[in-house]
C-alpha cells in the first residue's frame, strides 16, 4: 500500500499510470474512464450542486464538475496531489486530510447533494468502509448519492479469479469492495452496483 509520501513521489506520474492500466484492460485500472463517466453523468443531473470529493488526487473528474460550476469540497492526504488539484481548481474548498482518520471537523458540518469518492476507498478495511460510508450518509441533503467508483467485484469469486489472473501486480493491502458483501451490510440503505469492467465498478448508495 502507498504511503502519503508515496503518493506524493507518484502524483506527476499517477494519471500517465492510470491511462496505461486502463487501456490494456488491465487490473487494477480496467474501465477507469467508464466510471469517471459514469460518476460525471449521474451527478451532473442536478446543476451547480455541492459536492464532496474524498480523496480526490490529482482532480481528474472533480476538475469537470468544476467547470460547469459546481461547489467543489475534497479531502486527499497527498499535499502534492492537493497542489496539482488547486491549480485546476482555484476556488475549490481543498484541505489536506487523512480520510483513514475519519473527517474533519468542518465537513461534518455541511451538508451535501453529492458525495464522490473514486479509487480510494479500498484503503479502509471491510469494516471500516462500512463505518464510513455510513458516516457519509449522515452528510446528505434529502435526496442525496454517495457515487463510489472504484476496484470492485460483484463476487468473493470474481475477486479472486482476479487475483489469481493478476498475481503479479496485485496488492495485498488493499481492501477491494465485494458487491453481494457490501449490499449486506448495507441492507438498511439503498445500494445498486454498476459493473464497469472485470475489476471496477460505481456503487451508487443513498438513504432511500
């Protein structure tokens, strides 16, 4: 797993990496561009909305939504990824914060149409995931999404043919969310997932 000073070293090189995954069809970056697409489309329908970004990187698809004028909020732990964002997005609220260690205080605070989070998520445990998604619930307006894009499988099976076809480059610290797991213990929310490709896919979970 990459520290925070190991996703400083990789930042200038992180979207280049992503793109090479993502074109060869291959874990972990496979259908990378369909769930930035799919996440930008769903949150677009409502126009100049607030939006939480966790983890936000280089600003790759929060940078869209900023353009058509969108409130933008995002914590990321890496101060050069939150430099490389800023520059694209000047009046974004943008705070350097360790998403692992929960939220910070001021944006606990607010309220959101939109929560977003894509390719960081599989940094918290199983359970820890749940504990925070249903955290993040508590932060949206009446009609509210949390959009989680990210590596993803709808079975325990899919994941570990996954593994086992990319042994080479998987990570063993990661915590990839399981579809049939997560809507489990999601079962008191409302929880629909989206396959994008055979290791990616957007979570679409509300309070509906």
């Amino acid at each position: 797993m990459l520290t925070k000073q190991g996703f400083d070293l990789w930042a200038d090189n992180y979207d280049h990496t992503v793109q090479l995954s993502e074109e060869s069809n291959l874990y972990p970056f496979a259908g990378y561009k369909k769930v930035l697409n799919t996440i930008f489309n769903e949150v677009m329908q409502k126009p100049k909305s607030k939006i939480l970004d966790i983890g936000f990187g280089t600003g790759v698809l929060t940078h869209k939504l900023y353009e058509y004028g969108h409130q933008i909020n995002g914590i990321d732990f890496s101060k050069k990824m939150l430099e490389m964002a800023k520059s694209k997005m000047p009046l974004a609220n943008l705070m350097e914060y360790d998403f692992t260690e929960g939220l910070p205080i001021n944006i606990k605070g607010e309220k959101y149409d939109s929560i977003i989070s894509t390719y960081a998520l599989h940094h918290l445990t199983d359970q820890r995931k749940i504990e925070f998604i249903c955290e993040l619930l508590t932060l949206l307006k009446e009609g509210g999404r949390i959009f989680i894009g990210d590596i993803s499988f709808h079975t325990r099976a899919d994941l570990e043919k996954c593994k086992h076809d990319s042994i080479e480059y998987w990570d063993p610290d990661e915590f990839y969310i399981v579809a049939d797991e997560i809507s489990v213990a999601l079962d008191q929310f409302r929880c629909e997932f989206h396959p994008m490709s055979h290791c990616g896919g957007v979570f679409v979970i509300s309070k509906e």
